[in-house]
C-alpha cells in the first residue's frame, strides 16, 4: 500500500470503556467506624485515590472507598448526565447500579438527575413514595444520595450512592460524602494530567517514526516529512496522532 493511501486512512471510533470490581476487593478496608477521626479516615482514602495509575483506576477505586465510606451506602456509581438526560455509567461496585443507570430510557424524566443541574447534591429519602422514581423502588434501591464531581454546559460527572433502606442517608453522610468527592475530583485530575503527559511522550514517538517512515519511502528530509504528515491530518480531519499510528502500522504489518 503507498503512503498516499495510508494517510488517507480515517481514524476509527472507540467504544467508552466501563468498569466494575469485585465486591471483595477491597475487604481490607472496613466501613467507616465512629470512633476514627473523619480526617484520618479521608487522608487514607486519599492515599488510595492517588495511589492509581490512571482516570480509569481512579474511578474503580473511588467507588469501592465510597461504599465504605459513606453511612448508610450498599452500592456505589459514577456516571456522566448529559443534557438529553441520557446517562452511561464509568463505574460501579455492583450490577444493579448499572440497572438503576443505564437501564432507564434516555427519554425518561429522572427527578434527581434533572435538580444535579442546578446543585451540587441531590437525594432521594424513599423511591416508593418519590413520584417518577418506580425504577428504583423495583430494584429494591429505596434511598439515593447524588452528588457532583465535575459539571459543564452539556455534561455531569456524579457519583452516586445508593441504600436499600428509606432515608439511609442523614447529613453526617452528606457531609462525608461531599468531602470525600473533593478528594475524588482532584484525584481524578491529577491522574488525567499524568495519562496526558505520558500519552504527549508517546504521541512524539510516534510522530518521529511515522516521519522517518515517509523520509525513506518518499526520499525527502524531516521538515519534509512531517509537514506531509501535517497537510494530510488537515485534508482528511484526522488527528495527527492517529494518522501516525497508522503510518506505522501499516509499515510494521504491510
């Protein structure tokens, strides 16, 4: 195959990834005691937090820590809102969060998603007697405790508590909870920052093969090269990186 038709080659989508842990992970860690300082309690979860390697690990963790964490939480999600009202879950610590979530239709009006918007916590006391909230009651999830861990215009990132009894959730776990989303959300950044950093460092080799790659195959110097590479990513509206890549690939396995 000629380079020219390497470089026309359009980038694939990709699927968003999910993840789910199993419920004795994190059997070491027990549920929040109430003769251990609160601080205490958070500092250690922090270090579990900024222990992980990527967005992805930090999100795993955060909702295992927040089931022991949190009084009165039997299962745990984070997931995104979007304006639509559509939701798609990242995280949870048992499959009857992803039922609760993504299980109900993108047209169905979600009361505590809706009010997210406009504050930073949202709450359900019982499902069965909280109008438009039947999806919850028949999963036997009576309470819901939902708070904000990064917004914009178009999207929500929350996570998620849930209880199987009604009004499991006073404002000692309020509280808890809201302090322990501060410590996620700057987890959470600081592991984006680092899968960033690394995947610029990647991304630069990457460049720098495919561009000795065209210097060979089209007998031309480096500035050459890449600024072949540059016009195409413009003229087929792929990403650099991912035009390199396949550069690349298509060298190593013709």
């Amino acid at each position: 195959m000629c380079c020219g038709a390497l470089l026309r080659t359009a980038g694939r989508s990709c699927t968003p990834k999910r993840f789910v842990v199993a419920a004795s992970r994190f059997s070491d860690l027990p549920r929040f005691p109430d003769g251990l300082e609160l601080a205490e309690a958070l500092t250690a979860a922090a270090r579990r937090l900024h222990d992980t390697s990527s967005p992805e690990s930090t999100l795993d963790t955060a909702v295992r820590l927040a089931v022991d964490l949190v009084p009165g939480a039997d299962h745990v999600g984070i997931s995104v809102i979007e304006r639509n009202n559509g939701r798609r879950t990242l995280a949870w610590t048992d499959e009857v969060v992803r039922a609760a979530e993504d299980g109900a239709p993108a047209s169905e009006h979600r009361p505590y998603w809706h009010r997210l918007w406009t504050a930073p916590v949202a709450a359900v006391e019982d499902s069965e007697g909280d109008e438009g909230e039947d999806t919850l009651a028949d999963l036997g999830l009576r309470s819901v405790l939902s708070l904000r861990l990064r917004a914009d215009r178009r999207r929500l990132t929350v996570l998620t508590a849930y209880a199987r009894k009604p009004r499991a959730f006073d404002e000692t776990a309020l509280r808890i909870g809201r302090l322990f989303t501060a410590h996620v959300g700057i987890a959470l950044d600081s592991a984006t920052v680092r899968e960033q950093l690394t995947e610029a460092m990647r991304t630069r080799d990457l460049i720098g093969q495919a561009t000795g790659i065209l210097m060979e195959r089209l007998d031309i110097d480096a500035a050459g090269a890449f600024d072949s590479l540059v016009r195409a990513s413009q003229r087929e509206n792929v990403k650099l990186r991912d035009l390199a890549r396949r550069v690349v690939d298509a060298h190593t396995n013709p």
